[in-house]
C-alpha cells in the first residue's frame, strides 16, 4: 500500500465514525472473546486453587496475601503499629487471624502509609475484611476501565482478563494501582495538578510506578510533580502522625531483609514462578542474580529512553503515550508479579482510544489478543510469555505507531478529552 493509499482509507476513517468505533470495540472484544473460551478451564483452575488454598486438610497452604494486610493494619489497631515489619511478630497476628498456623512466610514490606489505609478494614475478621478490600479496589479498577472506553466489552475484557480470579483470591493490591495509574493518565492534561495527587497515592507500592515521575520529569509536567510531591508528603506526615514516630524507622530497618526476599534469598524468598518481570523470567531460567539484573536493567533502559522520546514529542497522541507508559511500568521494574498485569489492560484501553482517531497498524488486533492468551496460559504454565508481555507490548506499540509514522504521517494527535467526546457523541 503507498502512502497516497493509506492517506486516503485514513481519510475515510475519518468520516465513519461508526467503523471507527467497531474497530476500537474490536480490541477489547477479542481479548474479552479469547478468555470466555477457556472460562471452562478458568473456573475450574479457580475452582482447583480455592480448594487446595483455602479447604484442602493440609491449612498450612490456606493463607492468601491479604493476611499479611490484615495484620498488619491490626498491628496499627492495637498500638503496635512498628511490629509489623518484626516478621516474627507480625506472623504471629496473622496466624491469629487465620485460626491456624500455615508453612513459611508472609512478611509485610509495604510503607506506613499502605499500613493506614488499610487499618479500617483490620477492625473486622480478616475474611470479611479482605472481600470489603476486594470490593472497593475492583470497583476502582471497574470505574477507572469505564471512564477510559465507555462500553459494555470494556467491563468484560476487564474482569476476563488475566489474573482477575488470583487477585480475588489472594487479596493483593493489584486493582488499586491499576486504578490509581489509569485515573491518574485520564486527568494528566486536563486536570495535572489532580493527576499528580492521583499519582502519589501509588507510593503506597512504589516500584510499579518507578517510571511515571521519570517520565513527568522529562516530559517538564512540573504541575503533576508538585501535586505527586504534595500527596507522598501529605502521606508521610499523616502515618507519620497517626500511627506514631516509630513505624518509618521501622520500615526502613526492613528494607534489607526486603531486599534479599526480592533477590531470592532470606527467610521468604521470592517464587520466582509468580513473576512478571524480565528479571523474574530470567532467574526462572537459572541465571545468576548480578547477570540477571544486568540484562533487566539494560532492557529498561532502551524502554526508558523511547518512552521519553515519545513523552517529548508533541505529534504523539495523548492515549498513544498513555498506553506505552503502562506498558513500560511493568517493563522497566524488576519487582513485578502475575497480580499487577492489570496496568497492561489499561494500557491496552488506551490503545483503543488511539485507534478511534488514528487506526490499527498491520497485526495490532492478533497481537493483543494474543497477549491476553499469554497471559491466561502463564498462570498455567509458568513463567510462560508474561515475563516478556510488558516489553512484547511496549515494542509493538512503539514500532506500529509512533515509529510506523515514518511510512506515512497520521492525522494531527488528538488528546484524551477529544476522543472521550467523540465516543459520547457515537
């Protein structure tokens, strides 16, 4: 095709807005589609792990994250609130709340401002409290999915979606930041000092969002910043405040034992089988830690340095650099495991949005829901493809749209707030 020829179907994409939609519904449709074919298989792995987690006769398997959450914020109730990173302290509240002791470990590394959010669940029973926690972070995730691409597929594709069922079981934060990123993104360019709140509250998990203030860095979003700063300020003084002087001193003591849990060693060592990293996918393999991060670190990098290109680059759309900013949270943090996948369906959903003005490049429709696959399959097969997903996406996002525009200019970008009146208007 020459460029006259994509110029002019460009041109006349232009004036479908119907056919512009159908394809934009086409990305969440297949991936939505690829997953209910395998809900048999889903169900029952679900099915399957609930049993042996939570009913088999063995309890010592029966703990899901969340346990270390809900102590935790216990901890914070009952004015220990510094114990909780005395792993041996803090196993013991956990164990109290379960009923039964369980093998190993499940320590508690998360920052005193995670620890107060969480406290007001911590004053009911642990299983109530982690359904109220599961709750509120799908609804979030749910709001934040609709507010990007308002449709009924949008929903499906987001609860189809791989690991929406471990999250579910385990508890963990996943939906949370998920949200709090895709939200934060909505508002960058309207509303940047909001979006820099937003983005502060995901100190709370700090390494999956290591790439957003690099990126508002450079990218010279200064009103973003500020509010980032004021919100992870705000924080620090708040728990600071409420759950007393000795909690921050106490997290920081921690980090050392957290560090050696990360590189796979200590008393609770990472399972290397869970992560989602190209770190974690390469330690899978047998390769030696320093080796491991060397490569890992050279790969985030390359992806840093794109990203910034694309972030500074006013012809590039406002989705298109949303969506490649989830997708490079993931890819450039070693820590990442199978529950944080969410941020690449956000990032996915803002691909669609890019696709109502601009178009599909050759291949992005299989591609994504060949991801979704991947990802499903990864839960079953580990490591499977998912400590490659998030650079995979990265790439070919990169290369079919900000790169592909070398073969022919597309339309002048249009931000977030133009394509969410344009679906409003279909």
């Amino acid at each position: 095709m020459t460029t006259g020829d994509r110029q002019a179907l460009a041109a006349a994409n232009a004036n479908d807005p119907a056919g512009r939609r159908r394809a934009a519904m086409l990305l969440v449709a297949l991936a939505a589609m690829l997953l209910v074919a395998l809900a048999a298989i889903n169900l029952a792995y679900a099915v399957t792990l609930i049993w042996f987690a939570y009913a088999a006769a063995d309890p010592r398997t029966a703990i899901p994250d969340f346990a270390a959450f809900w102590a935790a914020g216990r901890m914070a109730l009952d004015g220990t609130s510094a114990l909780a990173y005395d792993w041996q302290a803090h196993r013991a509240v956990e164990v109290a709340g379960l009923g039964h002791d369980f093998g190993g470990w499940m320590p508690w590394h998360y920052p005193p401002p995670m620890q107060l959010a969480i406290t007001p669940l911590a004053a009911l029973p642990l299983w109530p409290a982690m359904a109220l926690w599961g709750t509120l972070t799908l609804g979030l995730y749910l709001w934040t999915c609709w507010r990007i691409l308002p449709d009924r597929l949008t929903l499906a594709a987001a609860l189809a979606v791989v690991p929406t069922v471990m999250l579910l079981i385990n508890g963990q934060a996943g939906f949370l930041i998920a949200g709090l990123i895709g939200l934060a993104l909505i508002e960058l360019d309207r509303r940047p000092l909001g979006a820099g709140l937003i983005l502060g509250l995901t100190g709370v998990k700090p390494q999956l969002a290591a790439a957003v203030p690099l990126m508002l860095i450079a990218a010279g979003r200064l009103r973003a910043i500020a509010g980032g700063l004021a919100m992870l300020a705000m924080l620090a003084a708040v728990s600071w405040e409420a759950l007393g002087g000795a909690s921050w001193p106490a997290f920081i003591d921690s980090l050392g034992a957290t560090a050696e849990t990360f590189a796979g060693t200590g008393v609770a060592a990472q399972r290397w089988e869970m992560g989602a990293s190209l770190f974690s996918g390469l330690r899978i393999v047998g390769l030696d830690l320093g080796p491991a991060l060397a490569l890992h670190g050279a790969a985030a990098l390359g992806v840093l340095a794109l990203l910034i290109r694309a972030w500074r680059s006013p012809a590039v759309a406002a989705d298109l650099r949303a969506a490649l900013l989830c997708y490079a949270t993931l890819a450039v943090t070693p820590r990442v495991l199978s529950y944080d996948l969410h941020i690449l369906l956000i990032g996915a959903l803002f691909q669609a949005r890019h696709v109502l003005s601009q178009g599909w490049f050759r291949g992005e429709q299989p591609l994504l829901g060949l991801a979704a696959l991947g990802a499903f399959l990864s839960l079953l097969f580990a490591p499977g493809v998912t400590p490659v997903l998030p650079l995979a996406l990265f790439a070919a996002c990169w290369l079919g749209h900000v790169r592909g525009r070398k073969d022919g200019p597309e339309r002048p970008a249009r931000g977030a707030s133009h394509v969410e009146k344009e679906i409003k208007a279909l």
